[in-house]
C-alpha cells in the first residue's frame, strides 16, 4: 500500500469516520466505552471536522487523527494533543498511522502550537513505540489510572516541543 493521502476531514466523512471507530475499538487503546452504534453522530459541536485529519487509501477512508486543545483555558492555549487516531485493520503496518502523527504535528506546527501531548494506555505498545519513533517523550505516567478490560492499566502522558 503506498503512503495514504491525509486531508482535513469534510462532514460528509462522518458515517465513514464513526464506521472506523466501531471496527477499531480496543480496550487495549481505549478508555471510553464502545462507540456508539450506527447511526449516532460521530462528530460533535466540540469535535468537529475541523478537529480531524483522515488518512485515505484509494478513496476510502482508512485512518483519522483528532487534534484538539486539551483545556479551555487561555495559559494552556499553546498546546495541542492527539486526542485520537485509529487505523483499518488492512492499513496497519503500512505507514498509516505514522503518516497521521506526522500530519498531526505538522498542522500544530501551522496552528503555532509551541507543543504537542497525548495520552495512551501503557499496555498500548504498537503506539508507544510510534510516537517516541517521531520524537514524543514520556513526560508521566499515571499508575493503574484506568480500570478497562478487566485490569488496572497505567496512562502515559508523552509530549514534543514544536519550537
């Protein structure tokens, strides 16, 4: 598969985008519950299009990142954080999902973010690995912060500088 396409999401991506959570849900990534069923709204008025960058392979959508600001508040407003990002069974392993954390710094970057965070459960190693393969440092870890899948899992905080 060659390297994906990655654009801002558009609202007509949203039954393809909701469609690619339900398949790519895991407690092993994931603290929410399953997402909801077909037919419910994947974006919301605090998590629009305009907070999404979707990976597409031959027309279809196979990946997203959403990128949002963690506070409200005005003294956190230089930071962004992945707070997403799913990929397709068929396009895991292809470049998908780095092409994503690679879009998604690179649009902080544009938005004159100064930095960039995330949080991921410890278990989660595929992901770990990625983001300290493009430059995020674990910056914490919450110990056993999460009950999900039957285990108490850890929440790693990792962040970047921008500058």
């Amino acid at each position: 598969m060659p390297e994906p396409l990655i654009r801002p999401a558009r609202s007509d991506d949203e039954d393809a985008l909701a469609r690619l959570d339900r398949e790519t849900w895991s407690p092993l990534h994931e603290v929410r519950p399953a997402p909801p069923k077909p037919g419910e709204p994947f974006f919301r008025p605090t998590c629009g299009p305009d907070a999404h960058l979707v990976a597409e392979h031959d027309g279809r959508v196979v990946g997203y990142v959403r990128l949002l600001r963690p506070t409200p508040l005005e003294s956190n407003a230089h930071v962004l954080q992945i707070c997403g990002l799913a990929v397709a069974a068929e396009a895991r392993g292809k470049g998908t999902g780095r092409a994503l954390v690679r879009a998604a710094v690179a649009e902080a970057r544009r938005r004159e973010a100064r930095r960039i965070t995330l949080r991921v459960l410890g278990p989660n190693t595929v992901a770990r690995t990625l983001y300290a393969s493009e430059g995020f440092a674990v910056e914490g870890v919450l110990p056993g912060e999460f009950h999900v899948g039957g285990r108490y899992v850890d929440d790693v905080l990792m962040g970047r500088s921008l500058l």
